[in-house]
C-alpha cells in the first residue's frame, strides 16, 4: 500500500501552503469585516477620537465617503485573499515559478501600505499584520527550494 501525501510529497511544501493558507484566511475575515461593517472599529477611534456617529452628524457625506473607503480597503483585502488561494491550489501545488512569484509580489503590494498605516493607526489590526508577515515569511522562505531549484 502506498502513502497518501497531504498537499505534496515535500514536508516543508506542505508546511509553506498552510502558512499561507491560514494567511489568506485570516486576509478573507479581515476583508469580509470591513466590507460587511463599513465602519470605523475601535482602533480608529482611538486613532482619530471620534466615533462614526460623531463624524456622521458633524458630516453625514464625510462618513459616508469614510465608510466607501473602508469597503473598498476591504474589498482590495479580500480580492488579494482570493487570489492568494487560487494561485496555492493552481500553480503554487505544482511548484511554476511564475504561482511563487506572484504569490509575493501580489502580497507585498497590499502589505507594504497596509503595514505603514496600521503601524501609525495601531490597534489590533497591527497584531494581525505582524502574524500576516511572519506567515508570508514562513511560506516563502520554506517554499523557495522547492521552486528555484
């Protein structure tokens, strides 16, 4: 009887996709939260002092561009997620060079700004950003054999 393998044949393979699985899941939660809420949580309003109630009766058109701009935050997070998942179970399984590459230029481009403005907001997004990097890291470092080989 032959063994069945898990993801792939390779153990640091199998551990690098479920790095970056559970990376992209917490990514689809994130995102789902600000395009389903579409308001402020609690660390912009410890950011800015002012709750979305606040701004929405100083400014009812102000909040409600605030709350666009919070959708489509989300909306970018949760396409990147997206796409992160199907690049892991299309090319990234069958270890293609351009799946690799395009997992990190595609995640950079969202982590990059997305750190520097969690690091000045703060909050608990930030813890989440720190796990986001670590998972990235993790992921590509432990893939990168596998594809550049």
């Amino acid at each position: 009887m032959s063994e069945s393998k898990f993801l792939t044949d390779s153990r640091n393979m199998n551990i690098a996709i479920i790095s970056l699985i559970i990376l992209d899941l917490i990514m689809m939660i994130m995102g789902l939260l600000y395009v389903i809420l579409g308001t402020f949580f609690t660390y912009h309003v410890d950011y800015i002092g002012m709750t979305a109630s606040r701004v929405r009766s100083f400014n009812p058109k102000l909040m409600n561009l605030i709350s666009m701009f919070i959708r489509m935050i989300g909306f970018g997070i949760l396409s990147v997620s997206i796409g992160g998942l199907i690049i892991i179970f299309t090319g990234f399984k069958k270890r293609e060079k351009g799946a690799w590459m395009l997992y990190l230029f595609q995640h950079l481009m969202l982590a990059i700004p997305l750190m520097w403005i969690t690091y000045v907001v703060g909050g608990i997004s930030l813890i989440l950003v720190i796990i986001g990097w670590i998972l990235l890291i993790i992921g590509l470092i432990l893939s990168y054999k596998e594809f550049f080989k």
